[in-house]
C-alpha cells in the first residue's frame, strides 16, 4: 500500500515542489489571492491510514469546483439519474463525430454538470425548503465523507464570490430564460457560492476520495453514496473533471480528479484509494500546475492509472 | 474467466436481440446498405480462449472508425507522442470551463483523434512511400495484432467510400489551408478510405482488444504496441470513443471501446480481456444500438467497469 | 407628394389587408397578446401634411426594438461616437469573409446597436442621475421628434417586460463580466424595459420617421438631431433595422426602417418622407408581416427605395 | 456634375495618397505580391465624360471579389430569384436579434453571394457547356458594361489562385456533400479562380459601376442589366460589399461598393455616377485602404451618401 511508503511519497513532492512555480494563484476575489504560491501538499487514505507528504497538509482551503462531484453525488441522490439528466448532459462533447466546426445549439443545456452552467442546474435540483437547509444538506454529505463534523464555508470568500459572480448569473438567467432553473437567480447564487466556499484540507479531500473509491462506503462499510452513483461520479471526473485539460490528464495520470481554483484537486483510484492535493498556484486552465504533475509522479510511481 | 461461462454470454445475447431492431443499418454507400439489421454478434477473447456467443460471429464487416485506434497507433510507434500531439489535440472538448457557447477557434488544429478532421491528421502522418506502403504497414499491424495475415480490406467499400467522402475533402482542404496536413488530398483519402474499408470478423476485434487490454502485448508476451501507446489508446476510447455517446456510454458501461458505423465495436478491459462486437443496425449517432446494449450487459454481468 | 394620393395609398392597404391573418401576434407578455390580429395602420409625414391610410392610425402600441434607434441617436449625441462604438460595433455581421462557420469570438462587444446586447449597452451609456432623468431625456428627444409632449410609457407593459427579461440580464451580465457595462444590471434593466414601453401611435412614428429623412430636422427646420446622427441612424436601419430580415427587405423595399414586435415600423426615405405602420401580426423573425407587405407597395408605388 | 471638377478631385487624391503606405499588398499568390504599394487611381464616369484623377489610371489589376457582384448579376439573369436565393441567403447575418452567441446552424446554405462560399453558389448557376462558355459568357456582361471588347482574365493570376485555393475547395466540398453544389468541385474551382482573374482597370470598374447606377443600362440607354436585378445587386453592395467593414463603410461613406483583394473597389452612386478606385495595399479585412479613405472624401465632398 502507498502508506507503507512515506518516504517515496515525501521523495516525490520534493522532486515536483519546483513547478510551484510556473503558476499562478487565483487573484480574481481577495480571499483567494492570499494563497502562498510555494504551497503543496497532498494526503492519501487507504482506509486504514493517512499519510501525509507534506507540511502544509492541515492547510484550510475552499472546494471551489471540486464542490461540483459532490452536488452532483447529493443531487442523483436526491432525484435519481432520470431527472437529474433531463437538466444536464452526460457529455464531455457535443460535437458530432463529422462536425466541421463546434455547434451552439439552441437548445440551453448545458452539456454536463463539470461546466458552470451545468453546475449551477444541478444545484438548482438541491432539496431543501431554504439556503440553509441546501447548505446543511450538501455539508452533511462531506462531513459523512470526510469524518469531519466541523466542516462548514468561508463566509469571506462565499461573500466575495456572490458579489462578483456576473457570468455565472448571466448562465443562471440564460437557463431560467429555457425552463432548465425555474427559482430565483440570486438565491440560486446564494447557494452555489456558499458550496464553492465550503473550507477542507487536504485529508478531507483524501477522505472524500476514498469513499468515492470505496464504492460509496467509508472504511467501517457504511454506505455515504449509493455504488452506483459513486461510479458515475467517477467517470465524470474522467472525462472532464480536469475542465478542458481532462483529455490529456487521463493520458498522463489516468485517476478520476476534480480540480479547483483555490488550488485543490480530489484523486480516487478504484476499489484503492482516496487522494487530496493543495497547491493554489494554477495553470491558464485554472489546474494546480504542481498539483498535477504530483499526481501524474504519484500514478507513475505506484501504477495507478485505471487505464 | 468470462469464456468460462459461455451460456452466460449466450443468454446475454440473446436478451439484447431484440434491441437490432431499433437501429437502422448504415446506408450511405451500397455496400454497408447490404447488411443483415438483425445481426448481432459478440467475440471475448482471454489470452487463452476465444468464446464466441452467437452463430454470426465469422461475419467480416469494415473497421470504419474503428481503424483510428489503430492509425492513432501506428502513427505513435512512427513519430512519438509531441509530433503527432502538434497536429491533432487530446481533448474530448476544447470548451473553458466557464464559456457560454462553444467556441469555434480559427486554430484549425481537430481537437482529439477520434473525430474524422483528427484521424484525417493522424493517417497523414503514417510513414510510407507510397499508399499501398502506408496501407501496408498498417494492415502488418493490425495482422500482428489479430493473428491473421490474411487480414486486407475490401475495394468496393473503399472505391464507394472514396466516390462519396465531400465531408472528408472539405475537412482534408482546410488543414491543408492550414498546413495541418500537406499532402495531396486525393492521396490521402485514398489511403484514408481504404483504412476505413479494412475487413475483420468479431474474433479479430477480440483479440485487437485483447493487445490493448494487455498492454500492448498478445498472448504470448510479444509486444505488438508498446505498453504507453496501448495505455494512451484505451484513454481516446473512453473520452471520444464512441462519438457523442462516449461520456454516456462511460457511465452504463465503462469500457474502454470505439465504434464504427459499419457495426462493429472493439472493446479493452484493461489487464483482463478484448471484446469484438458485430450489430450494423445503429442510433443516430453512429454507434450499434445492440451492440452497446450488449457490452452493457457484459460489463453489468461479469462487473468490468474500470471506475 | 405622396399625400397628394391618399386613396392610392387607402388602395394599396386594402390590397396588403389579408396578409394580417398571416402572422401571429406577440404573446410572451400579456399586455401584447391582446393586440388585435387585424389591424393594419400607416401614417406618411412630408414635412407639410399627414396623410392617414387606414380607421386604425389613432391606436397606441409601444415602441419595444424601434427605441434602439432613438437610444442610439440619444446616446451618440451625449458621448459621440467614440465612445459609443467603443462599447458596441458597427457591423451586421463579424465573419470575415472566408471562415467556414460563423465565429463567437471571446470578445463581448456586441456586433451592433440593433440586436438586444448592442441595445443594452446603447442604454447604459443614456447619461442622466436617475433611470427617471434619463427615461426623461429619451421622452423629450421622442416628443421633440413627434411633436407630441404627452408621449410618455406603459407601465404595465415596461413591468411585465421587466419581469420576464431573463435573456436580456443575461446579456447584461455578461457584458458585466467583461465589462461592456459596469452599471447595476436591474437599474439598467428598468431604464431599457420603460424605454421598449414608451408608448406612440403610427402618427408618431411618421414624424420621427421624417426627422430622420430630414437631415435631424423637424418641418420648421429646427435640429433636433444632428446631421450626422441622423444618417448614421438610417445606415444601421438598412444595415440591420429588420431583425435577421434586413439584407431581405433592403432587395424588396429599400427603406430604411426599423420595427418593433409590438408590431410598429418606423420607415425613414432620405430627404423625403415619414413612415409609421402598425399591424401586430408578426412573422417568426418578429416583424409585422402585413407592415412589411404594406412598406413594399408603397415603396414600389412611389418608387421610394434608395437603391 | 463631379467631372467637371477634375482638379478637386485630383486634390482629393493627394490628400488621401499618403493612406497608401498604412496598408499591406496581398501576397498570397506572387502575382498579386507584385502590385506597387504606393499606386492610388481613381475614375468616375457620369455617363457623358470620364474623369480620372491620377496617373496611374491606365495600370491594369483583377477583378477578384469584385466578380461576386458580376457572376451574382448573371446568374439572376440566367435563373431569376427563387433559383438563386435557393442556394444562398440574403442576410448580412444569420442571426437573430437575442441570440447570445453566433450560430452555425447544420444547413450549410451560405449567408449571401458576397462571402467566398456564397460566391461559389452562385457561380456554380452559372450556364455554359463548359468552363470556356462560362468563361465567355460572364466576360461578355463585363465587355457589355464597360464597353471594351477586350477584356479577358489573366492566365497567370487564375492558375496560382487555382493551385492554392485549399479553402474555397473545402468550401465548395462541404456545400457538395449538403447538395448545395452537384459538379465537380474542380471544374467550379477552375471557373472560379478564373472569374476572379479578370482584369480591368479603373475606367472599366467606373463604367461597370455605371450602368448599376443607371438602373442596368449603359450611357445610350441600352439595357444590359435588368433593373430589378441592378438594384438588388446595389443592396448586397451596401450591406456585404465591403467584407466585414460594410457596416462602417455604410456610415462613412454611404455608396454601394464592393472590393476586391487586388485592390479594386467599384462604386455605383444609384442614378448619378459609377466610381471605380485602384490602391493594392489592403487592410487586415482585405479592403484597400486609401481607396476608402478616397470614397470617403469624394462621397462627403459631392455628398453621395444614400443615408
């Protein structure tokens, strides 16, 4: 097991440290451009134990994107695949395989929930009678996942998000105009901003991969996710969990992840293990540059590409 | 082991009969129009047995599509990954994550090598002095792979192919106007459609499986591809493989797979076994309606899914 | 004149009549939906006298998308054109000759001031301390026009508009985003809502239709927009005053003209005449399709295109 | 009348002379490389005298888009409107007035005659036994309107635009397979790039853009044009004739006119004069550069804007 090597695992983000920096961290709100561009840090948990690679590892940082697996999971829970992909595609591409160029089709939907506007309307489908009780729904979901029940959201960086969020409210309102959301926009915003302001460390997202990993069922075998929907969520990170680097990200490492844009990413290798990474200084594609180039040292190293 | 188990496959078979008659055969030129809409097939290969499940097995039909797995990887054994990742990209979509519409550049350059402007890109960089060289070598591989050197392709298809291939031309001149491709456009859809008219039965898909699935080596431990190139494979079946179906069809099924409209369907389980599927009648989007029915089931039954 | 013959043109709407039952009266509001199918009314302005063509020219109908000709003309007269076309361009169309497909390129700036995003950014350059000051700058340049101080808005309408305008905020914050506008979105949204409900009859639109012709000038020779403003207003007519119709009514009727789908075209001959027409019954583009029918009769009649 | 004011507009000339050396000559083909940057020419006939205003008048140049106006003139003569406008559009654009991005819509029907793929269209209606016939045909128009029998194509220019039209050919083979074109893509190449390789020099576009100013006929009243036909021909001037800048140019300048990447610009003032213009270096959007600027100062100098 990776665990039992430490030392190769510390051997490798020593050998990765210097792409922190070819980066650049997230500066468009304040909370985000406080991050320390030399940070990177990953946790990996195999069910039984945790090990650490790195000194930044108790290190808080918000889900941002990543907040998208896990809405996703809440929603397919809530509604099942029927309705939850009446609202949102299963594609990575629209394409037709003999297009000569891309199409934008009329029709609003967005073509899978790793996009933003696809995130916003599978938020949209969230249960719950108000903000809070969304909110408290979705945190209790990743507290069930990551064992941690003090997880909660910068009020900050949720509050900075909202303020600026002017293209995600010009997806929200361009659904509303074709039935995709049918709520109002800045509650909808309200929500989707706290989710992304949801604060864990890197052991939360190992956890949280692990369970991903797991088949749904934490280490004592209790069921977090249904098996079902933790696969699906799987193969979405696969082919675009890594936004339009996703193609080359499974070339190259071959593990389902999602990335953030504070700088985070969740790792699950199949029935193995769960894996978190922080390291904020991002690539144009809004990826941790070290952070993959970790992962893809860490894939190499133990063999762990699905493919 | 799945040929263990024959009856199984039998009953599985036979249970997704029914779904040929859904699709609708593939009538752009004469020769695929020809084909029995009732027709389903499936070939599982082990490294050990063959298990066939139904009498059509022996049934030849043409790669289409299916052969830009196959040029994708002989142009890598020919050149390495930067130069044939200069002409043609790896991803299943270009889009930012944060655009509102998808965007068309004026990069010429196809996004990833399962859609017809990327396999025109790769087949132009497969080395040869000539057509029949470059065919060839091509059909050399492919026999490697399959285990049977009378593997060559069929001259009606590919003259029919080539007679009716405008969408081709059109794509073949903008690259060349942008200096994707150079070469003669006549030339290389000839060589592009007679890769396309390449006949195999379900037995060789199986084992063309089988090599990718056993990373790049066939059943004896001779390496046919090397162990990247396989792996790099088996990626572009699960992102783009089966067309615009591919992000669904990773959900209900979850093996790497490509498609082609003749029917057919190669599929690699990586570490475990190849399968060759054989059912003409297909959805709208090209890809066999049973057959996908069929590699469901498969995947359900004997849990394949690589996530 | 044209107002010499007032029965010709009496005729020529009598012959132009059935075409009403064609189209198909607005309804996304309700305050639209209770137009009446039938009605077809014109009102030519010569700078002397109004001739009337049909019992129905007394009728009040909202401007909707004729007031983006007189926003444009407002907002140029305030900054000049500089600034203006800073914010939104001049072009009917942005592909470049030889693109194979049309081009969404990342750039926000609306194509022009005619279609809804290039309107709102018109809008949000309208100076004034409040949406009240400037509703009320727009109204005294439209009752300066008309020669009617009672113009004002219907505040049914501008609040359902307002209501429902989930497309347009999603143009708005879009541009937001990339800063086209930097005003509140729902501030912007209520002046553009009361501007598109500012309420005239066919009288009206003849007289603003003939200051336009006049070189900005009323019948008294007064200036109410200057040269250059007035003609720059007329190009954007003919270039795009009729929707995704205008290279199509330029060939048939050559007037430059702008209409709403409240059903009212405004129709401008340089150096000559006024027009106001409404007939509520629209095609699928949005234009009056017995107003249209009507502006090319009388074009032809007279011989008035300017081509 | 404007020639009889020679020595204005000779002034004009030189004011904008110094215009010449902001733009760039073409250089794709080496024929077109060849043209001297500094040559600025004008000629204006008004149908009794012809006014030229610098000394380059004489120099010969081809036709290129300027035969879009022509070949769309004749295949009106040859088919009459429902043919032609079957195979293209008569929009500037295609879009409608909410749409939030630009579409490409699967039809592959062209917006107008006035972009490459429109062009090809209407070429392809062109009668004629063969490419001669056709040739000869559309050169007698041109012989007929300027009144010079010896206008003919340069045989150099035609074969180099024919060797390295990759994009009109990807063109004319995505309009094959949608059936908007049924001939070899070749033998319309060949007509085409031939069309476009005919040379005049500024008397003939003067006197061609005369009889589209006279209503389709000629100094003696001769009808070479139908009159229906000349002005439509003038209404895709204004709105398209100018590739992407037509819009601008519509509100600088206000004639019909359409340009060439030679360098040529004909001009038809509707009723008045016919305007032809000579400066090879171009602007990034293929229009000559101090020929715009010379339209301009002659159209605000004697006020020939149509607006």
């Amino acid at each position: 097991m990776v665990c039992q090597y430490g030392e190769q695992l510390e051997k490798l983000v020593k050998e990765v440290q210097p792409f922190t920096a070819n980066g650049k961290v997230a500066d468009y709100i304040p909370a985000l451009a406080k991050a320390n561009q030399d940070t990177l840090a990953v946790s990996i948990y195999d069910g039984n134990s945790t090990c650490f690679s790195a000194g930044h590892s108790s290190e808080m940082f918000t889900l941002q994107s990543i907040s998208k697996v896990l809405t996703l999971a809440l929603a397919l829970m809530d509604h099942g695949e029927e309705i939850v992909f009446d609202k949102v595609g299963m594609e990575p591409t629209g394409d037709p395989y003999n297009s000569i160029a891309k199409l934008e089709s009329l029709v609003a939907k967005p073509l899978n929930p790793m996009i933003n506007a696809g995130a916003l309307a599978v938020s949209h489908l969230i249960e719950g009678e108000s903000t809070d009780e969304r909110l408290e729904r979705l945190l209790q979901l990743i507290r069930d996942m990551c064992g941690r029940p003090s997880v909660t959201y910068n009020r900050e960086v949720a509050q900075s998000e909202f303020n600026t969020a002017h293209l995600n409210r010009s997806l929200a309102f361009f659904m509303k105009q074709y039935r995709i959301i049918n709520e109002d926009v800045d509650q909808l915003l309200d929500f989707y901003t706290k989710q992304c302001a949801i604060e864990v460390n890197c052991d939360d997202l190992a956890r949280i991969g692990y369970v991903l990993a797991n088949k749904g069922r934490n280490e004592e075998g209790v069921e977090i996710v249904p098996f079902e929907i933790a696969r699906l969520v799987k193969t979405f990170m696969v082919t675009c969990g890594m936004y339009n680097s996703s193609g080359e990200f499974a070339i190259r490492v071959g593990i389902p992840a999602k990335s953030g844009v504070s700088g985070g990413i969740v790792g699950a290798v199949p029935n193995e293990i769960g894996i978190g990474i922080y390291g904020p200084a991002l690539d144009e594609k809004g990826n941790s540059v070290a952070g993959m180039k970790l992962l893809e040292a860490i894939s190499s190293y133990y063999d762990l590409s699905i493919f």
